[in-house]
C-alpha cells in the first residue's frame, strides 16, 4: 500500500546516482528488499514507470531480489534462513535449539543501477 | 549494446526519512518529551487505549496526541474532550505517517510544555511498519477478535515494536485465541518486546500499562 513514496525515494536516489555517474539513461536498477517488507513487487514497476517519465530513467526495468528472513542460534552461532509463516516450528538445523533469535530480512536499499 | 555501466549504490530506500526521524528524536530528547508511535489496525482499540491512558496519567504529567486519520476529525475530538491538546494530521488517503508528516505536526506543537506525546498512527498493520516516525519507542495494539495468528502475516510490525498491547481480553472466552500460542509466536520475532493483556472495556491490565509509561516517561526526563 505504500509503494508510491517507496518507489519516489527509488526514483530520487536513482537520478541522483546517475547524474553523479554522468549517465544518458538508465536502463536497470537493482533492488534489495527483505520479505518481512510488504512491498508489491509489480506495483513498484508501475509507479517507477509512471514517475520517471521524461527523466533519464524512463523505460528503466527494475529488479528485486529478495532476501530471506534469518534467524540465530546464540547456542552454537549458526545462522540459517526460515519462513517466517512457520515460526512456531523454527529450530536450529545444526543442533536442534529452539531459543533463536531474529538476525535479518528487514533489507530495503537501492543496490545497483546499469546504466549508458 | 556496449558502454553499459554498472554504478554501485546500496543506499537505503528510505533513508530521507530516517534521517529525518532521527533528527526529530534527538529535537525529542533534548526537550525532554517522551513521544509514543502506536500502530494497530482498525478498530483495535487505539483511541479507546490513548482516552485510558490520558485518564490515568494526565494530573501527573502534560500529555499531547498526534493524531493521524485518513479524512476525519473524530479521533481528535475525543482527545480534546479529554482537556489535552490534540494535533489532526489528515493523511487524505495515505495509509501511515511519515517522518515528515510528524515534523510538520511538531512545529504546531509546544515541546517545551510537554512530557509525553502520543500518536496515533493510521489503522494499519502494514505501511507504518516501514516509516520511523522519530518516536522514541514504538508500540502497537493487537485485538483478541483479530486473531492469533497475525505475527505471521504481519512480522515486520511485530518485530520493529518495544511493546505489544493485547486489548479486548474479556473476548478471549467468546474465541479460541490461544494467549500462550501468540505470546511465543511474537517472542521468537522480537525477545525484548513486552506484552501487556488488557481490556479497554473493563479497564482490566492498564495499571501495568500506565505503569510502563510512567518509567518512560521518567527515563526521557534523565
């Protein structure tokens, strides 16, 4: 539901970088996102399309890769990743502890641009 | 085709507005104002938990709300009747606050004449998840009738709050929400929350709510 200023912070940094880099066009941009964020993949598209009309980067395709959510044994240090839909069930793969702690998957950054 | 770069970036998507809200809390803590964002969805009962703790806290302390609505002035009515001043943000369809948003309410708002503000965030366990207001501690309100199971669809609200309110306890014989079942599903997200059971109908559970405030609020005061 928030797309539309997540997707005007993208386009904001991503012209910003790309007039730095003295680039014509920008023709992909990379982005980093944690699946505990909510964010509607096809939406970001849509609006970055409508938003970065007449700017450098019209046209650009977007790309999102996602991160897993990580979770922490603290009694033998392993990290390993785990659907956040069966948390009730989460255990440690090496050692079978069940106390883990929550590491990551909340990533929401601009990683890359290509760029002519 | 040829000459395609690649230019490395890895900045934060929404970092204007984390900056943002870390300016707003540092403006916090040097006037000494203990600001609360609380999140729920519709109808879970925050207007109903800020009128209980304005109740409970406003001859010891000056509180003020900010309150965020999509297109009404209701929530803050009731805010005012309570003889504490409330800040309206109409969102005018946007589904959360923002940093900004807060920064504008605060300029309205006399810091110096304040201990404690609250504000109440846009229904929705979605998108204020993601956008640090600039509160010094967040807390979010979960209903019984909602259901137990909503640290797995919502985790990331679970996981970014410093306290979770469970209202609407004297429903639990009227449902089959399982307490112990939510309890250890919020935990294995976030260890150091805390969870307060209470009923905003009965009353039931504030004190230990107010309680925890009332530390708070005394600790931004240091």
């Amino acid at each position: 539901m928030h797309e539309l200023p997540v997707t005007e912070s993208i386009l904001r940094i991503v012209l910003r970088h790309a007039e730095e880099a003295r680039a014509v066009k920008v023709i992909r941009v990379s982005l980093r996102i944690g699946e505990l964020s909510d964010v509607v993949d096809e939406w970001v598209q849509r609006y970055f399309d409508y938003l970065s009309r007449n700017t450098i980067a019209e046209g650009a395709v977007l790309r999102i890769e996602r991160s897993p959510v990580v979770f922490r044994c603290p009694a033998c240090a392993k990290d390993f990743p785990f659907d956040v839909k069966r948390i009730e069930d989460v255990t440690c793969p090496d050692c079978g502890g069940n106390s883990v702690e929550f590491v990551s998957g909340r990533e929401f950054y601009v990683k890359n641009i290509e760029v002519l | 085709m040829e000459n395609i770069r690649l230019v490395e970036i890895k900045e934060e998507i929404l970092s204007d507005n984390r900056n943002l809200a870390r300016e707003i809390r540092e403006n916090l803590r040097v006037n000494r104002v203990f600001m609360l964002n609380l999140m729920s969805s519709p109808g879970a009962g925050k207007t109903s938990l800020i009128l209980h703790t304005i109740r409970a806290l406003k001859k010891e302390c000056r509180i003020g709300v900010i309150e965020g609505d999509i297109d009404s002035m209701v929530d803050s009515e009731k805010v005012a009747n309570e003889g504490v001043p409330a800040v309206q943000i109409r969102t005018g369809g946007a589904c959360h606050l923002d940093a900004p948003m807060i920064d504008k309410a605060l300029q309205k708002t006399d810091l110096k004449n304040l201990d404690f503000l609250i504000i109440e965030n846009v229904g929705n366990l979605v998108c204020p998840a993601e956008f640090d207001t600039g509160a010094t501690k967040r807390a979010m309100i979960l209903s019984v009738p909602e259901g137990d199971d909503k640290p797995l669809k919502y985790p990331l609200m679970f996981t970014i709050c410093d306290a979770l309110v469970v209202n609407k306890i004297d429903y639990l014989n009227l449902s089959d929400f399982d307490m112990e079942a939510l309890k250890a599903r919020v935990l294995k997200l976030n260890p150091n929350i805390r969870i307060f059971e209470v009923s905003c109908r009965t009353g039931d559970g504030i004190p230990a709510w107010t309680q925890w405030l009332r530390a708070e609020i005394e600790a931004s005061k240091k």
